[in-house]
C-alpha cells in the first residue's frame, strides 16, 4: 500500500508499507523517481485458470495476484534480476 503527493515544486513524495508474514511492517518513504518502463511478466496457471503477475523496473519488483506457492515467483524474479 502507498500514497503519493505531488509538491509544489514538481517532485512527488512516497509513502509506502511493506508486510510480509511473520514479520512487522515496515514503512519507507522518499522522493518517487520514475526512470524506467516497467516490466510486466503474466505467470498463468491454466489447471486453476489463473494468472499472477510479476512487475519489475530493474530494480524492485511487485507481484499481482500471486498463488500460495510461490516457487515459480520466485524462480522468475531471480532470472530478471529483482
């Protein structure tokens, strides 16, 4: 989850909480610089008729959706580099 305010000088804040199981959420916050296209690499799952997604810049990535194994996520985001 986050929020991003724009500044009267042009530049944007973020705000944003991580969480994961187990552990506390932690907050993180700066000035949003958006330098690269994302990637967006679709995971389907036809025998569920599912589809994660896992969106990268290089640098960070996020997954959409992902199922409770995340094996596969994983696999893909250390080939891409995240």
């Amino acid at each position: 989850m986050g929020i991003v305010h724009s500044r009267d000088d042009g530049q944007k804040d973020f705000l944003m909480a991580e969480a994961s199981p187990g552990s506390p959420t932690n907050l993180r916050k700066g000035i949003l610089s958006v330098t690269a296209q994302p990637t967006i690499i679709p995971i389907d799952t036809p025998t569920l008729g599912d589809r994660s997604y896992l969106a990268h810049d290089g640098e960070v990535a996020v997954v959409i959706d992902p199922q409770r194994d995340i094996d596969r996520v994983l696999d893909l985001a250390r080939r891409e580099g995240v």
